[in-house]
C-alpha cells in the first residue's frame, strides 16, 4: 500500500468518526434541549393550576364576605345636591 493511499485511509477514517462524534452530541444536545422543554411547560402548568386555585379561592371568599355585607348604592346619594349649610346664604 502507498503511503498516498495510507493517509487517505486515515483521513476519510478519521472524517467519518469525527462525523459520528459530531453527530452524537448533537443528538444528546437537542434531547437534553427537547427535555428541559417538557420540565418548563410542567412547570408552567403548575404555575396556571396553582394560580386558578389561588383565584377560586379568592372568588369563594369574595361570595363569603358579599354574603355577610349590605352594599348601599352610592349613585343615587350623588344624584341628589346637598344644599349648603354655612352662614352666608
């Protein structure tokens, strides 16, 4: 074997295992990538349930109090004037 036919050998050798090297992490890249997708929608939706008990909660008490309180109309006080009440008439 000539030594032109040797380096060729070595080199397309070493072309190819450096492709599958490449290749390889770039694969474990994208699952690492694709996985901490899947770890921050799960989070996320942890967030919006925690979150929407948070308001039920929160509605549930409003309904509570709303129960417990009479809510006079402050509209109809300001529609009528107040006549004023000082010593310079």
């Amino acid at each position: 074997m000539s030594q032109a036919s040797k380096l060729t050998l070595a080199g397309t050798s070493l072309l190819a295992l450096g492709t599958v090297v490449f290749v390889h992490f770039q694969q474990q890249f994208e699952k690492d990538a694709m996985h901490q997708g899947v770890v921050r929608d799960m989070e996320q939706q942890r967030v919006k349930k925690e979150r929407q008990l948070d308001f039920d909660m929160q509605r549930e008490l409003e309904a509570e109090y709303r129960k417990g309180q009479t809510v006079k109309d402050s509209v109809a006080d300001l529609e009528q004037p107040k006549r004023f009440q000082g010593r310079y008439h």
